[in-house]
C-alpha cells in the first residue's frame, strides 16, 4: 500500500502529484480511497494551499488505522507548513502513538521524524525516540543518508524546513 502511494509522488511536481492522487481515490475503494486523500491534502500543502488541504482531511472519516495515522500526520504536516508548530506538534504525536499501536512502523517512524523537526532546540527527545523506532523498522523501501527515513520524508516542505 505504502509502495503504491510512493510511486505517485513526485515532489518536484506536487500538482501533478496532486492529480495522479486525485485520479486514483476516484477510482479506489476503502480504505485506499481515504489514503490516497490524504495525499491529496499533503500535495495542497506542499502547494501552499492549505485551506484546501485542510477541507480533504476535515471531508474524511476513517475507520481504518492506516488512513487514520495518515489524517493526523498529514494534518501536522499542514499545520507546520503554514507556521503554526505547536498545533503540528500534537498532530504529529497524535500519529506517532496511533501508528505505535496499530504496528504502523513506517508511520510511526515518519511522525517521530516530524515531532523531531518541530521541538524546541536543545529537546532532542522526537529525534532519539525516532531514531531509536526506526532501528528496528523491518521495511525500508529506500534509504538516505541516515540509512533510516524514506527519501521522500525530507521534501515535505516547499519553503525550505527539510
């Protein structure tokens, strides 16, 4: 599932991204469907929409683990995108701790990695606590630098703030 996801971004093109998401919720069923919106709202970010990115999340209803780890992450997402860090710091807990208990690995490694980027200078504890999941993460379809977060996780914001 998260392959399928993957394969549709280009972060260079966060439209055209927007539009292959577009295409496939609209042909999708549930659980993929909400998914796939999810994506819809993070490419509107990266677009620096985000009211509208907003609206797709706030239109969702998940009752499946995996869309609803995605809802808060991307949520965060917006929310740190357009400045307001604090809130984003709640939803991207909020993620962490559902993905933890759901077994959402990969999730779970990705909110900690946001919680990193948004605490307070000299409060490393999102970074150990995301360094310390992502050890064990079994599947690592790519690798950075760091060997641990998928490549694509650090293009999550236009302005910069990689």
């Amino acid at each position: 599932m998260a392959t399928v996801l993957r394969d549709l971004w280009d972060f260079d093109d966060p439209a055209g991204s927007e539009q292959r998401f577009r295409a496939l919720a609209d042909e999708a069923d549930e659980p993929l469907a909400s998914r796939t919106l999810t994506q819809v709202a993070r490419a509107l970010g990266l677009q620096e929409r985000y009211a509208e990115g907003h609206a797709v999340l706030d239109g969702l209803s998940p009752t499946d683990p995996d869309a609803r780890v995605r809802v808060a992450l991307e949520r965060g997402r917006l929310l740190r995108s357009s400045g307001d860090e604090a809130a984003a710091r709640a939803h991207f807990e909020e993620a962490a701790a559902a993905a933890r208990s759901a077994g959402l690995e990969e999730l779970e490694v990705d909110a900690l990695h946001m919680v990193a980027l948004v605490v307070a200078p000299g409060r490393p504890a999102g970074s150990a606590r995301g360094r310390t999941r992502a050890g064990p993460v079994r599947e690592r379809p790519r690798r950075t630098g760091l060997g641990r977060l998928p490549a694509q996780q650090h293009r999550h914001d236009v302005r910069g703030r990689r």
